[in-house]
C-alpha cells in the first residue's frame, strides 16, 4: 500500500504524540520453515506458520517460487491468521519455496523461505536377481539398487529369510551411503540368499528388492591378496558447520583387511570422533572450522595395505554478528545502518524496502552490507530488510526507518523553572525540544537578545553557558527553538546566591569523662536558602533523639553547635559538621579525645608464693586515652580490716631497643642493660624474642650477662636487610619480668654486588684530578648506601694506593695534592655498612704540567685619574713547565682584603679605576697546570696630579689625585671576563 506524502507527514506528526496511539510496522513473531510432507499421509493438510506484531496489526500474503498465491481463486490454499494451509498437498504442485509477506500502514517484511519437499519411497520392481558366484575366500559386494524415492534411507539386508538380518563385524559391512553388502571374505557359511530392505526416514515405509543368491564356486580357494578399499568418500566432501559427518571406508581382502584412520597433517583426532562399525565409520559430531581437512582411511592385511584419501571442507551458513535496529531519523539528516554476518563462504548482502528490492540512486547507496541515505524524506520512512546469503543460505535482519517532520516541542522536555548557583561558578541551561529536524535556538534575557562574549557562550547543542556568574546573572533566560515546521520557546528562572562559608568550626578538644563541651559550627548563608545542618559521628549520622540524653543541637537558624552531655569514653572519635543548601553543601571535622581512668588489669594470676612474698602478673587493660603512670597492688588476710597497700617489687626491661649493622646472615640487636638496682636478685639475665616482620610465632634466646649490651643472630636463612620484630625481657632466680616494646630491627645489609659504571678521569691540573661515575642500580637487600670509595695510584703501583670517600649518592670526587706530569689510575666502588663491592674498571688521566716557576718581569704601570695601563714581561716556560695561555690582574685597595681578578691574553692590561685610593697589583701567568709564580707587588698610589707613571721599583712612591671618580669601570683590551 502506497502513502501519500501528506499521509506520511501525518503518520509521522501522530507517531510522535506521547502514548496515545503508538505506531510499529510488522516485526516476525514466528516465520514458516523447511518442511517434509510424506506421500500417502493420512493427514491431508500441511501448514506453513507466520505471525508478525504491530499497530496496525498487520495482514498477510504469500508467495509460492516468487509467485503470488491467489487465495480466492486457489482454493487449495487457505489463509489462517497468517498461516498458510495447504490442503491434500501434491508432489507435482505444491514442492518449491514458500514466503510470507507482513503489512501495515508502515510497510512490508519478507520472511526466510521456506521449503516444501514430499517423501515418499516406491516399491522395488519384481524382476528377479542373478546368482552371484563366487570362490571362498573371495570379497564380494551385493547390490541394492534402492527404488525411487525422496527423503532419507537407511539400508540392512535380509539372510535367507526375515527376520534374519546380516550382522555386520570387520568381514560385513553394509554401506548407508549406496544401500550395497560388502562381505571382505566368503566362508561357507555365507552361501544362502540376501535381500536388501530400505526404510524411509521420514514415512518409516520399508521396501524389499528380490533376493539375491550367493553360491561357492567349485573351482578352488580363492588365495590371500592385499585389501582393495570398495567403500571410499568423496575426494572432496563440503561439511556444514555444527552437523554430524560421516566417512565409510570398507575393503576386500584375504586375510580381513584391519581399518584405522588418521589426519593426513598429523594432528591427533580431537576427543569427540568416534569410530563405529568395527572401524568401517568414522564420525564427527558438532563440525567446526577446526576438523576440517585431508583424511585417511588404511585398510591393512598381511599381503600389503591400501590407503583412501578425501577432503572435508568447512562451510557456513550466514550468521548475524550486527542485526540493524529501528530507528527514528529527522528530515534533512542522514542514515547509516549496518547489518554484518559471519559465515563461510563470506556472506554478500542485498536490501529490501517493504519487501521488494531496494532502488538505488544518488542519495541511496549500498557499501559492504551498510545502507546509507542521505537528506531524508518522509517517504523514505518504510521496513527495511537485509539479506545476507552465501551459497548455502541466507538471513534476514528487519527494522523500520521512521521519518519524522516535526515543530520544536518542549513538552516532553521542558526547561527546568528555576536555577539556583552560586557566585562565581559556571552554569549551563539546557534547551532541548523535540523537533525534526533539530531546532536552532538563540536565546533571550527577559526582553534582550543574548550576545556571546567572554563570559556567554551558545551551545552548538542548543545550550547557554555562563561562566563566573554574578548576581548581575540573575533574570528569566528563554530559549526560542525553531525549525521549518514552527517554532516554541521555554523559560528558566536563574537564581544566584552566595556561597555557605563556615565561620566558627569545631576544633579538636581533648576532654575528660564526665564533662559537657559544644562543638561550634555557624555559618554565614544566602537569605534566599534554606540551610540544614547535620552532625555525623566516626562516618555515621547522628540520631538526636535516639543518643538524647548526651547529644543536643543548639543555636540559631545560622548556627548548628552541637552540645555533649556528661561525655563518656565512648564518645571519643571524629565528629564532622555538614552544612547543606540548595546550591551547596559545606563541612568541617574535629577530632574530640575523652579520657578518663584506666581499665582494671586483666588475666591477673599469682605466679610464685613464699613465706614472705608472692609473685604477681597481669596483663594491661585500657588506658582510656591516658598513659598507665603505675599499679597498686592491695592484699588482705584472714586476719586484716580490709585491702592493705602490700610493698611492690617491679622489675624493669631493658630501654634503648635498637639494632642493625652486623654481616651477611646476622641480626644485631643492642639495648641499654639494666642497673643492678633494678636486678632484684640473683641469677639476672636477658630473654631475646624476634621474629621475621608478619610471622606469628617468635624465636627465643637467652643471654645470661647482667651487662652485655648486644647480641648477634645468625642464621644462614636471614635475608639482607630484612625486618625483624624484636623484644628483650629479663629473667632473675625469681622468674620472667616484663618485654619491652616491640620494635623493628634490620638484619645486616648486602654489600654492594655491581660496581659504578661509566667512571671517567680529567686533569684539572697539575696537581688535581677529577673523577666521575654513574651511580650504581639499588635494592633493599643493600640498605643504605653510605657512599663511595675512590682508590688511585701513580705509576708506582697499586700497593701504593690512596683513596677518598665521597659520602651519600654524591658521583664526584676530587683528587688533590698529585704531582705534576704523572699518569694516576683510579677505581671507584660502592660501600655500606656491610662492606664495600667491587671496584670500577681501572680509568687513569695525567697530570698537567707544573706552572712556570718564572713571574712576570718588569711590570710598569702609568696612571691617570681614571685609568691605569699595565705592561710586563712574557713569561717563557720550560720545558718540564705548562705552556702559559694567559695572565691574570690580582688588584685591590689597600684598606681591602677582597682581591678582584683580571684575565687577558696578552701582556699589557688596563684599569679604568678612579685613583683616590691606593692600589696593591700582581700579575701571574695562567697555564692549564695552573697559575704561575706571582709578579712583586706593586703600589699604585693615591695620585695628587694629574699623570703618573711608575713600575715595581717605585713601589714606594705615593702621589696625590684631586678628581674623584664614583662608578668604578674595569675595561680590558683583547681581555676575556
């Protein structure tokens, strides 16, 4: 049925309306499928079922080989709801493929086809059957030669007479492929007459051919001869995914041929296959992609052995890995669907639009199975259908493409009527109206047309931000949406408010039991809200009426002070104050100590009793927040008026528990011994328990030295630098005293075991070396890397070593007071408190050579009141003496110690200096072994006219200077700073 345009505008307009009336085009409930109809059945009618959902409900056609079935004018064709009757069906007209076609007022689907196929099983003919002649010990195969029939067969043969059957074992096997009797050997007791039944499958009718009669030859016994395979499978045999395969294999042959078989790749069989029929059938339930292949089937005897060879190949039917979906689609957009299956072959793919071929154009195109439509219409809205088929089948996947035409709507998303935020934040208005296609908004605030700038921005999704809102922000925002079909417009009402802040907080108390105390919490909040103050007590919500007698809140609207009554131990343990509004939420926490008298002592016990003494122990109770400062230990007799305070004799453990340090395998543990006063007796000792870090049970020692101060544990099983829990109590004639604290110890580290990589030598000079290296990789079993050595030598050898230490992950050292000229070798290695590891390779760097021993000569100086110019004498170095590369100026004022510097590269310098004071000058040549010999200083005095001149033999020579220079400029020529 064809709509209109305007008709599908309407549809569309109604299919958008909210729960009234609900459109859906026809989706298969139930489709026809595969049927076999048995010749000569009592039952005279065949029923082809289809069922489909939708509103409209739909109505129903269906189509015979991709023909029309006209119902009123076929009147062996009767339709029921959907379902197809065919009534006294015919082999001759009725076989072929059958389809259901469901519509309604949105279209047409197209159900999978389904097959008609008749059974049936005629008679074999009368006609008698020749006498099969053959010697004993001969294979022989007897012939069925089923009669014509459809369907299935399955075959067995008669011996002489029925019900006598032939029992098949590894000389007779009957073949359920060509209905034929292999016997492998003749014996005797073959000879009589055979006579084939075949059965259908589908109708259970049986037939039965004439007999066949089997006689011995007279002429001899037919002599031994290797098998020859009769029953063999097709070179190449296509199997379907998930079905049961069967190959037959039988041969002839004196002696009876033995049947095995195998994969020709080697693989072993998988454990579903089974042999059956004394190894004449193999047989492969559920076929996958895996048990496809090259099969053999060897047929041995003692005369040879024969192999037969076939192919199974793996196909599929198509199946669904993406079905395509209803979907609802605006005018103008564009349409993407994708339906993907599997299956092998790979599967092609065709469309259908209300169950004919979909026409392709320009806008409508098919790429790999996925459809794509571009600018829709209303009339493309439609069912759609993909088919994916290989040569084995095909599937269909149907949805429905709605079209939908619409003006802006709010009413199933209407704007929210009011906004509350706070100054400062970011809000986003949502403007989200049903349209097709998608509406454009702009926006209003009150009568004024909202404009983007920095703090505004309109949303490509219809929406309005606005960032670090103000109270200036507060108004009525409306969205206007618009499309082709109409516009319409919703409001919001923005509300801005001030942030909560808390102004007086609780704070961390520290109380005793039996106390009142009030943790503060006011705020400061917009009048505009409401605010709500709750109290939560260690993560769980206070019930005020349910702790009332302790818990109280008081204050004013503004404040939520919470009051504790005669606190208890109990009460101990965080308290948060949360501050809610509509906008925000606001919290602060305190941490409130309750402490109060100690927990009686528990599991007391009397150790030891004398005549004079007992002997006490217990275990500590609670402190209730408070150290335990002593005991009172009261006793009573017979005879006394009550508790008596009894004199106490404690026993006190050892202070200072520490350790580490120590070898491989050792634990070292050290402690403060205890003094003599504290003894109580003779026989004083130690009692050391330790345990690896996690483990339950400890290890005990004794140490039986009132003064030893250590103790060493070794054990081969002690790892490197482990944690150790350790404890040391006393002992005395008496008994046990008291452990001290646990604490955790290190056993000894490891040393080093790598040693420092790229390890380079530089000269510096003639008398220092530096040395560098990478640090070496670390592990916990090494502890702490305390530094690292730097051993170096001269070419007098090893033996003549020195070294330095470089402390910590420093990776540089310095070698000073070398002699000049000479090749130093040096290694660096790692060291901890366990020892040092191995060194570095050996790296060596030569010395400079020393510095001239000559000093500048002759240096001359003329001054005026705002330079001085400086000349000496090239020093010339010796041979066994560094090259000079330069000079450097040492100068400084008389009244000061601080030497300035300056370098140049020649023999002449020049001062720009204001000469109102006295200047001290040397010069010394610079090499790359160091400075030279310095020059004798010369004075350059303060001057008292305008040019003076002098060199190191005027040095005495004072001269006066009357201008005054404030900035002082040093200026060199050919000079480097």
């Amino acid at each position: 049925m064809m709509l209109s345009w305007k008709q599908l505008i309407l549809l569309s307009f109604i299919g958008c309306l909210g729960g009234e009336l609900l459109l859906q085009g026809p989706v298969f409930i139930r489709e026809p499928s595969n049927s076999i109809f048995p010749v000569g059945s009592e039952d005279k009618k065949m029923t082809f079922h289809c069922e489909a959902r939708g509103n409209p409900s739909p109505h129903y056609r269906w189509q015979l080989n991709g023909s029309d079935i006209n119902l009123s004018m076929e009147y062996r064709y009767k339709l029921n709801g959907g379902n197809l009757v065919v009534v006294n069906p015919s082999r001759n007209r009725d076989t072929g493929n059958y389809q259901c076609f469901a519509t309604n007022s949105l279209g047409t689907i197209v159900s999978r086809e389904a097959k008609l196929q008749f059974a049936y099983l005629e008679n074999f003919k009368t006609k008698m059957r020749s006498t099969v002649s053959v010697r004993e010990g001969q294979g022989v195969v007897l012939l069925c030669g089923p009669p014509p029939h459809s369907g299935e067969l399955s075959y067995a043969w008669i011996f002489n007479e029925y019900p006598s059957f032939v029992e098949e074992d590894s000389r007779r096997f009957v073949s359920q492929e060509t209905g034929h009797l292999y016997i492998a050997k003749v014996e005797p007791s073959d000879v009589g007459n055979y006579t084939c039944v075949v059965t259908s499958m589908v109708t259970n009718a049986r037939v039965l051919g004439s007999p066949t009669p089997l006689v011995l030859r007279s002429d001899g016994v037919m002599g031994e001869y290797e098998p020859k395979i009769e029953v063999q499978f097709p070179e190449t045999l296509p199997a379907a995914k998930g079905s049961t395969v069967k190959l037959e294999c039988f041969a002839l042959g004196n002696p009876v041929p033995q049947i095995n078989w195998r994969r020709s790749d080697g693989l072993p069989f998988s454990g579903k296959i089974k042999l059956r029929k004394f190894n004449g059938v193999l047989e492969i339930p559920n076929f996958q992609q895996e048990d496809a292949g090259s099969y053999e089937c060897i047929a041995e005897n003692s005369r040879g052995r024969n192999v037969a060879k076939g192919r199974l190949t793996y196909y599929a039917k198509p199946h669904w890995v993406q079905l395509i979906k209803d979907v609802e689609i605006a005018v103008e957009d564009s349409l993407y669907w994708e339906c993907r299956a599997s299956g092998k072959p790979k599967p092609s793919y065709r469309w259908l639009k209300n169950g004919e071929a979909l026409v392709l154009e320009e806008r409508i195109q098919i790429e790999n199975g996925a459809l794509t439509i571009s600018n829709l219409n209303v009339t493309d809205s439609g069912m759609f259908q993909c088919i994916a088929e290989n040569k084995h089948g095909l599937v269909y996947s149907s949805a429905e493409l709605k079209v939908v035409a619409s003006a802006p709507d709010f009413s199933k998303t209407p704007m929210k009527k009011l906004i509350q935020v706070q100054v400062g934040s970011t809000i986003s208005l949502e403007c989200k109206p049903r349209a097709s296609p998608r509406a454009l908004s702009s926006w209003k605030k009150g009568d004024v047309i909202m404009q983007e700038d920095e703090r505004i921005s309109l949303l490509k999704d219809g929406g309005l931000r606005i960032a670090n809102v103000t109270k200036a922000d507060v108004g009525t925002y409306t969205c206007i949406a618009e499309n082709q079909f109409g516009k319409a417009n919703g409001s919001t009402l923005l509300v801005v408010t001030e942030p909560t802040r808390i102004t007086l907080a609780p704070s961390n108390m520290d109380v005793s039991v039996g106390e009142s105390v009030i943790l503060p919490c006011q705020v400061k909040h917009d009048p505009l809200l409401d605010i709500m103050f709750t109290w939560y007590f260690n993560g769980a919500l206070t019930d005020f009426k349910k702790d009332g007698s302790h818990f109280e809140r008081v204050g004013g609207s503004s404040s939520g002070d919470l009051m504790i009554r005669n606190i208890q131990l109990k009460h101990s343990g965080k308290y948060v104050c949360m501050v809610q509004t509509g906008v925000d939420s606001v919290s602060s926490a305190a941490d409130l100590i309750v402490r109060g008298s100690p927990g009686p002592p528990a599991h007391v016990k009397v150790d030891e009793i004398t005549d004079t003494t007992a002997q006490l122990s217990w275990k500590e109770g609670t402190d209730s927040h408070s150290p335990v400062i002593s005991y009172s230990v009261q006793a009573r007799t017979p005879f006394s008026v009550g508790w008596q305070t009894a004199t106490t004799v404690p026993e006190v453990p050892p202070s200072e528990v520490s350790g580490g340090g120590g070898s491989r395998s050792e634990l070292v543990i050290t402690w403060d011994p205890v003094p003599e006063e504290l003894q109580n007796g003779e026989g004083f000792g130690y009692v050391l328990a330790l345990r690896p870090l996690g483990v339950t049970s400890w290890i005990q020692t004794v140490v039986t030295s009132p003064d030893t101060p250590r103790y060493v544990f070794r054990n081969e099983s002690i790892m490197p630098f482990s944690p150790y829990e350790v404890k040391v109590g006393v002992y005395n004639n008496k008994g046990e005293g008291p452990f001290s604290p646990v604490t955790t110890v290190f056993s000894a580290e490891e040393e080093p075991t790598v040693a420092p990589s790229q390890v380079f030598a530089n000269s510096l000079s003639s008398s220092e070396i530096e040395v560098s290296w990478n640090s070496i990789p670390w592990k916990l079993s090494n502890g702490h890397l305390l530094g690292y050595e730097v051993r170096y030598w001269n070419n007098g050898g090893e033996e003549e070593s020195s070294k330095v230490k470089v402390a910590g992950n420093e990776t540089l050292a310095r070698l000073c007071g070398l002699k000049s000229n000479l090749a130093y070798y040096t290694a660096v290695r790692a060291y901890n408190s366990a020892g040092a590891g191995p060194f570095s390779a050996t790296v060596n760097a030569t010395t400079k050579k020393t510095p001239p021993s000559q000093p500048p000569g002759n240096v001359v100086w003329n001054a005026t009141d705002t330079k001085v110019l400086l000349n000496w004498e090239q020093v010339k170095a010796m041979e066994n003496e560094s090259e000079v590369t330069g000079y450097k100026v040492f100068y400084r004022t008389s009244r000061q110690n601080n030497v300035q510097v300056l370098n140049t590269n020649g023999t002449s310098a020049e001062l720009l200096l204001p000469i109102n004071e006295d200047y001290i000058i040397e010069v010394k040549a610079t090499t790359d072994g160091g400075d030279g010999t310095s020059s004798e200083q010369i004075r350059i005095p303060r001057m008292t006219n305008m040019d003076a001149r002098g060199s190191t033999s005027a040095i005495s020579n004072v001269h006066s200077v009357s201008s005054y220079i404030p900035i002082v400029l040093f200026c060199i020529a050919n000079a480097l700073w």
